[in-house]
C-alpha cells in the first residue's frame, strides 16, 4: 500500500525543497500519532515543512498530502487489523537504499515522539523505553550489505518487520486508557 504513496510523497517533499525525505517524514507522523499529537497535525506541519511559503502551490500541496498520511497512519494504528505498514521505498531499490530509509524512518519516529511530548524513558509504560532504545540503535545502523545478499535480504525484512510491530506496541502502550481500577462488587 505504501509503496507508491512514498514515491508520491517523496516527490512533492523534494519539490517543496522540504528537508526530510518520505521515509523520515512518515516516521515523524507516526511518532506524533503515537504520543497523540498534541495539537493536531497543523501545529506539526511546520516541523515537515520548515520555512517553506505556505502559499507556493506545491508547499500547499505537500501540506495537503502530509496531513492525509498523518490521518492514515492514524487510522492504520488504531486499526484492529493491525494494517499499519512503514512507508519506504519500493522493494525495487537496492538494499542499501532501502536500508538507510529505515535508518531515517526511526529517526523520524524518535523526533516526532520528542515532538508529541514523550516523558523520559525511565517513567514509559511496558516496553516502550526497550523499543525506543532498539530503534535508536536501528537508526544508527550502518548499511554495510554483507557477501550474502539473499540473507542481508532476510535481515532487512526481518527488521522492518520489527519496527512495524515495535510501533504498533508503541502506540498501543501510550494511547491505553488509564487504568482505572473500580473495586468488585461485593456479592452478598
């Protein structure tokens, strides 16, 4: 599903001469919507953006398309289907190509956590602090393929099928109802 709209969105953020890429982009969307964007997406949309001129058509337009990821992503993760997918490049490009995208995509995923107002890791519930830690270490990896190509393959997909999952806990743990524990009732 998200193959094509990275390649759209990638496009309209390198028109705009925005300075993050789609995968970064909608790593940032998904870090907001799990902290809960606090403000809504129009608050956030400058941090995407930066200084561009919210006027020029094709501003305007990213804009536009950012804020329909962010409300897809939104919904992706409070799917009980759990459709939620990272948003990077076509399988089609090389593995170095695709590996630095998740690279970015956590990164953007950690900033758009800090943005949304994340407390430190010490007081997040379960295993949040673990998962952020992970991720951390995920963006910083180096994008050396090894001789094996087929099974550099299988670690990639094996750590993108991490993130998805990681993020969708993620979110699950930090938008769960506070508990609000009612005593039984007393059976006489």
């Amino acid at each position: 599903m998200h193959e094509s709209n990275y390649q759209v969105l990638d496009d309209l953020l390198l028109g705009a001469d925005a300075e993050c890429d789609a995968a970064e982009c909608h790593g940032v969307l998904t870090g907001l919507a799990c902290s809960g964007a606090p403000g809504g997406i129009d608050k956030w949309l400058v941090q995407l953006t930066g200084d561009l001129d919210p006027a020029d058509a094709k501003v305007a337009e990213c804009r536009a398309v950012i804020a329909q990821a962010f409300n897809n992503c939104c919904t992706d993760l409070e799917s009980e289907l759990m459709s939620f997918e990272l948003m990077l490049p076509d399988d089609s490009e090389s593995l170095s190509v695709r590996a630095a995208a998740i690279g970015r995509w956590c990164q953007g995923f950690l900033f758009g956590l800090s943005l949304g107002g994340l407390p430190d890791l010490e007081s997040l519930p379960g295993d949040v602090a673990e998962i952020i830690r992970d991720l951390s270490e995920i963006s910083r990896a180096s994008t050396d393929e090894g001789n094996d190509e087929e099974e550099d393959e299988r670690a990639f997909i094996e750590i993108a099928e991490f993130v998805r999952v990681s993020v969708q806990l993620v979110h699950e743990e930090l938008q769960a109802p506070a508990d609000v524990s009612q005593p039984a009732p007393t059976l006489h």
